[in-house]
C-alpha cells in the first residue's frame, strides 16, 4: 500500500482523530461528525483544562486518525465553528493522508543549500561553509561535506528560504557519516539530528516536507 493515500480513502464518519496546534504542547482529541461539500465536521475539542479548543480562521493544523488498522496524519485548515449535535469545527477536507508508524516523517530527497559550522575536538566552531543539503526528515537532514566528520560531533546549521518557515537556524548532532563517491576526491554524506526544535518550527517543517511527498506523489516519484 503507498504511504500517500487520498483522504477520502480512509476517513470516515465516527473516527476518532487528534489535532496538534502551535501553541499547545499536546495534541487535542475529536472525533468526524460529517463529510460533505470537500469539508470534515468535526466535534470541538476541549484542552486539559476542559477548555473549548477554537482556532483562528484559516490556522493550519495537523492531524492523524487510526483507520484500517494504520495510523495516518494531514494538515489541513480551520474555517469556522457551529452548533450542531454538538459544537463542531468545520476543516477543510485534506486532499491526501500520509500513513505512518511515528510522529516523525519519512526522509525526502532535497538539494539545497545549507551553512555548517563543525565543533572541533576544543570546542570551538569551525569556519561557517555552504555546502548542499541531500535529503531531510522531520527529525534531521544530511549534506555533502569533503571529510568524514566523527558520531557525536555538534554542528550549527542554517537553511534558507525554508517555505513556511525562511530561515531555520539550529544545533545539529552528526549521527552518522559514509562516503558516497569513491575516487580520487570522495564525498562523505553527514546524517544530522537537528536538536531542540520547537514545536510550531517542527510542524512547519513536516508540512514543507509533506508538500514535497505530495507533489512527488503527483509527478509519479515515490519518496525514500
């Protein structure tokens, strides 16, 4: 089954969901009250507090519900609320849902330019150097560099013009590092846990790298 399936392929009316927001630490609980006009009803959420949950109109959120016995996430965007049976919010229909086993999302090929300055052995930061980004994912990226750098090392990272988000200035820690050319000039791949990202940062960054499955999707590629 591909890991990119068309929402209303797996959402159906009664199903259970949760939402994740910017500025709340847990997800809240909700549950599909009714499809209709490319739109999900869903039943209002309440917080910890038992608080009723009402976004600002057009806010992005992201989702996941358990259908078919496989967990699946979207964004989608909050439109409005209403009274209906219950109080409801009324969301977009996604146009597709992505299934998974984790919280983080698969890893997409990309080639961008990212800086990267290496701590040495004193801790101290290397010269800042532009180099390109190979692949990321919801926890870490990789990019090319003309030296095997050891497991463990801290690196600074800066990514520009990141859709959603433009600059994205973190702590990384190398987690890996293997050599994909072999002649007389190799090229290592560094594998990077970028570190403390903030919870609104990281939901901006899966929906960049969701829009890339997407449109990799449309154009027949099938993400790593």
């Amino acid at each position: 089954m591909p890991d990119i399936l068309p929402a209303k392929s797996v959402l159906r009316i009664g199903q259970r969901m949760e939402f994740f927001l910017d500025e709340m630490n847990e997800g809240v609980l909700s549950r599909i009250e009714d499809m209709r006009d490319n739109k999900l009803v869903v039943a209002m959420p309440i917080d910890s507090k038992l608080r009723p949950v009402i976004p600002m109109s057009g806010e992005h959120l992201y989702g996941a519900v358990i259908a078919q016995g496989c967990r699946y996430r979207f964004f989608t965007n909050y439109r409005d609320k209403a009274m209906e049976t219950v109080p409801v919010w009324i969301i977009d229909m996604p146009e597709t849902v992505e299934r998974h086993q984790n919280r983080e999302f698969v890893r997409v090929s990309v080639n961008m330019p990212v800086k990267v300055r290496v701590m040495d052995s004193d801790g101290a930061f290397g010269p800042l150097t532009q180099t390109r980004m190979i692949d990321i994912s919801g926890s870490g990226l990789a990019f090319s560099w003309s030296t095997k750098i050891k497991d463990g090392t801290s690196v600074s990272l800066e990514i520009n013009n990141i859709p959603g988000i433009g600059t994205l200035s973190i702590m990384g820690m190398v987690v890996r590092s293997m050599t994909i050319e072999t002649d007389a000039n190799p090229i290592f791949l560094i594998g990077v846990r970028m570190m403390n990202l903030t919870r609104p940062v990281r939901n901006k960054l899966v929906k960049y790298i969701f829009d890339i499955q997407r449109q990799s999707l449309a154009k027949g590629i099938k993400p790593e």
